[in-house]
C-alpha cells in the first residue's frame, strides 16, 4: 500500500500554476519539497517550440542523486488534461527522499488539481527521461495489448500503466503486489527474525514469502540463496568494523546465469518494487548495501564488508605558508 503525504503547495506555486494555465507561455515549471512545502524552483521554463522541442530543456532542470517533480505543458487546445507531471527519483538519491517524494506525487496533482493532467510519468535514469521513451510510454498505454502485464514486460521491456480515473500513470517497473506472508515477513523482520527471502510468482503476478529466518553468518546466508532461480533477499547484517558494531540492512538481488530468460527480466523489473515495498515498512536500506550478484559461490564476506565500507583515500594536508612577521613571538620591552 502507498502512503500520501500530506505536504502542502505552497501558495507561491498554485499561483505560478494558475498563471502558466491561464495566459501561457510557459513549456515546464520545477517543483521541489523544501520546508515541509511544495515550491517551485527557478524560474519556469518559457514555451519556445513544440512539446518535443521544449523537451531538450528537461535535462538541466534532473540533478543527479536530487529528486524533483516537473510540471509539464502538452500542446493541446484543453485547458483540461493539458499537462504531464514527471517525477524524477534518480538512483543514489537518499533513501528519506525517495520515500518523501513517492508519497507526495499524488498530493500534488491533487491539490493543483487533478483534471489538468493528462500523464504521470515516473523515471530515476535520464535515459528515461528521453522524449522517445516518454512517448514510448505514452502509445504503449494507450494501445490495447492482448498480453498479461508479465507478458507485456518480457516484451517490450518498457513501462506498465496504472489507471487513475481519466488520466495515466507511466511507472517503470511492474506493480506486483505482495501476498499477505511476504508483508507479514518484512514486518517482522529485525524482531522475530532477521532474514526475510522473496520471490516472484509469474502466474499470480505477485511477490511471495519463500523464507524466513535467524542466519547467523554471511556464508549461512549465500547458502541459503539459490543457484538456479532469482530471489530478493533482505539481511540485518550484525557486524564489527574498525573496533565498531554495525548492524545493516542488506538487500541482495540474486539472478543466477541458470535462471530462465523470462525469469531474469520479471525480476530485473520488479526489483525497484520490492525495494520500495521494504522501506514502506521501515526497513532503511544502507548506502551501499544493495547487493547484485549472479554466483553466491562468487562472493564473500570481504565482498559485503568492501561494500559497505569502502576505503576512504587519504588527502594529504599540506600547511598553510606563514606570512612575513608571523609565527615568531613579539619582542616587548619593559618600561
């Protein structure tokens, strides 16, 4: 289940809103949370060319590892369902972020109000953020498509659409619910056991419960992981480094090269669900505790270890040069 924010548009912004709708003018205007409010940011972007052409200027308004939400102006002859909202949750964005950003998506199109948008369209690569691939999109939703949404995946490898009353909702990955175990499993997970294992069920089209446990060591737990099927593995990794005890989230993607083709693309698209699905339960991902591998042979505890702690290089300090008359002590004399 999503959860909304209840973030409000701050006033500076339904106004700028407003006007870009009623005089125009205006391709795409920059949303940011900043204070607890929804601002925009800069100044709106002027309309120049076509919804195509315009669409260049999106790449230096998409920070890296800074999430924001993009107003957008169709060319249409509507006022209603005229614009798009983008969503960009880039990769190695902070974890609180991407929460806060994908729980507030809906309250913002909600509190502008919802009939003026046509699209919500989400992505976390530039790649995605194309107008090719916005288009893509776009055509591919509104085609009738005779395949289930697994089928659709393996197929195109492009987004699953989610109906929102009048409008459509572009999402990158397959929304694959999770069964009642698999909630109940990461709910408890930390408490009453501190390793939950789940896989994918391409006939139900949903996430299930494989196991979980107490495992004791990183090698208990490579056994444990499969080496001819997929799985996502969430581990409470307690460990001692540099004279420190740590205890991390670790959340492993395992796709064996023994996996079926079919298998290795659902569960490359489902992952980011999975993911989002734990830290919806409280489950805060590390920094560099998102785990890909193919062999569990392959790694070790070094590998986990390395990851989490990466060697920091050393700079040396050079000392700052003296100017003339200092660092020598004053001669004073007695009256």
């Amino acid at each position: 289940m999503t959860h909304t924010s209840r973030i409000p548009v701050a006033d500076e912004l339904e106004n700028s809103f407003a006007k870009a709708r009623t005089e125009g003018g205006i391709r795409f205007i920059k949303v940011l949370i900043d204070n607890e409010q929804l601002v925009s940011s800069g100044r709106p972007q002027p309309q120049s060319g076509t919804q195509k052409e315009d669409w260049v200027h999106l790449s230096s308004a998409l920070e890296p590892k800074k999430p924001c939400y993009v107003l957008y102006k169709l060319d249409s002859n509507s006022e209603a369902t005229q614009w798009v909202l983008l969503s960009w949750v880039p990769d190695g964005s902070p974890v609180k972020d991407r929460m806060m950003y994908a729980s507030t998506r809906d309250a913002l199109k909600k509190q502008l109000g919802l009939t003026y948008f046509a699209d919500t369209y989400h992505g976390s690569e530039k790649s995605e953020f194309t107008y090719e691939a916005y288009s893509a999109a776009r055509d591919k939703a509104a085609a009738p498509a005779p395949y289930t949404a697994a089928e659709v995946q393996f197929k195109n490898e492009t987004s699953a659409e989610i109906d929102h009353g009048t409008a459509r909702e572009y999402v990158h990955s397959v929304k694959f619910p999770l069964s009642e175990a698999a909630k109940s499993a990461l709910s408890g997970y930390g408490s009453s056991h501190n390793m939950v294992q789940l896989s994918v069920d391409p006939v139900k089209e949903t996430i299930e419960l494989v196991n979980k446990k107490d495992v004791s060591s990183i090698d208990n737990l490579l056994a444990e992981i499969p080496e001819t099927e997929p799985r996502y593995t969430f581990y409470k990794y307690d460990h001692e480094h540099e004279g420190e005890r740590f205890e991390s989230n670790l959340f492993i993607y395992s796709c064996p090269p023994k996996s079926q083709i079919k298998l290795k693309m659902l569960y490359s698209t489902v992952k980011s669900v999975v993911s989002a699905a734990a830290e919806e339960t409280g489950i805060l991902i590390e920094k560099n505790g998102k785990v890909e591998m193919t062999d569990p042979e392959d790694f070790s505890v070094s590998d986990i270890n390395s990851n989490l702690h990466p060697v920091q290089e050393k700079v040396e300090k050079f000392a700052r040069p003296m100017r003339p008359g200092r660092g020598k002590p004053r001669m004073t004399r007695g009256k």
